[in-house]
C-alpha cells in the first residue's frame, strides 16, 4: 500500500532529475526539524538505499523511499510539482499537500505536528 501520492507533474519532474544520472536509484523522502515552526520536508534523489526506509514504486520509473521514522506523518501525503509565480519569477517546485500537518509558518517552509506515537508516555 502506498503512503503517498505523487501527481503527474511531480512523477514527470522526480524521474527527469533520476534519468540525469546513472547513479540515481530513487527518491527519498524525510523530515527534518528546522524553520520557525518545526519541520520541514527533505526530498532526495538518492544513490544508495537506507534499508529501514520504507519502499514502494509510484510509476515503473520512479522508486519512492519513505524514513520510516515518519510514517505516520507522511501518510495520505500528496506531493506535486507546480509552477509558481506569485512573487513575480517563476518559479518550479514540489509542493506537500499533508493532512497531518497542524499550522504552517508564514513563509510556508517548516510546519507544525501534532504528538508523535513516540512521544505519547
């Protein structure tokens, strides 16, 4: 069972930067705890796998590694690949759609969770 869903676009986009090297297996996905509110996304194209990472195919050219750390976190996440140009550039990035997150920061980089199964003692 997948624990995300990767849109068209971001499938389109993930295996393009995958095709660019021959040493590229996949994508990773972690979190990491930064920005003014909390946690923000780590999105990888990796060389080497992690063998507690949890693993699954989301298109025949695209392999999706998850840490398994953040299971939970991740699930029903929805990643895409948009075009932005609200600040007057373009600008092309993954964007995370997450039913798990509580609040954003203002600037949209790091968000918010709710207890983890780890720190509920």
């Amino acid at each position: 069972m997948n624990k995300i869903k990767l849109t068209d676009a971001a499938i389109t986009h993930l295996t393009s930067l995958i095709d660019k090297n021959k040493n590229h297996i996949g994508f990773r996905l972690s979190l990491k705890k930064t920005g003014c509110s909390g946690y923000s996304y780590v999105p990888n194209i990796i060389t080497e796998i992690n063998p507690s990472d949890i693993h699954f195919i989301a298109h025949p050219d695209l392999p999706v590694y998850l840490d398994s750390q953040w299971a939970d976190v991740f699930k029903d996440l929805v990643i895409d690949y948009i075009e932005d140009t609200s600040l007057g550039i373009k600008q092309k990035r993954l964007v995370f759609i997450n039913p798990n997150e509580q609040n954003r920061c203002g600037c949209g980089e790091s968000f918010t969770l709710g207890e983890k199964p780890d720190d509920k003692k």
